[in-house]
C-alpha cells in the first residue's frame, strides 16, 4: 500500500509526485487492472504465450537484406 507523508514546507503538488511514482514502482495499477475481470485458465495461458510471443519478436535482431 502506497503511503506518503507530506514533510515540513512541501507542497501538495510535490507530494502528489512523489505518491504517483510511489504507486507506478509498486505496480499497484498493473495489479488491479489483473484482478478487474476474470480470465479462464485456457485463456490466462494464451495471454502469457501471446506476451511471450511479443517479447521474443522485441528480442530477435533485424535481418536487413
């Protein structure tokens, strides 16, 4: 859980930056957009292969020809 204080002379707008890369290091958003809908097994598995899939393509060195 993402927690911050406000310090001695800080300003609102500074401690609102620090929360917001506070609650994107803890991946808080990536968690709940998981958890909003449910995914059937079989269609968790195509999901992971599909960014797998994504990855090694990212990963793969260009042949220019």
């Amino acid at each position: 859980m993402a927690e911050v204080t406000i310090q001695d002379g800080e300003s609102l707008e500074a401690a609102l930056r620090r929360f917001k890369r506070k609650v994107q290091q803890e991946d808080i958003i990536k968690e709940i957009k998981r958890h909003s809908y449910y995914l059937k097994p079989g269609e968790k598995k195509r999901v992971k292969a599909a960014l797998a899939r994504k990855r090694n393509r990212k990963k793969r060195p260009r042949d220019f020809e």
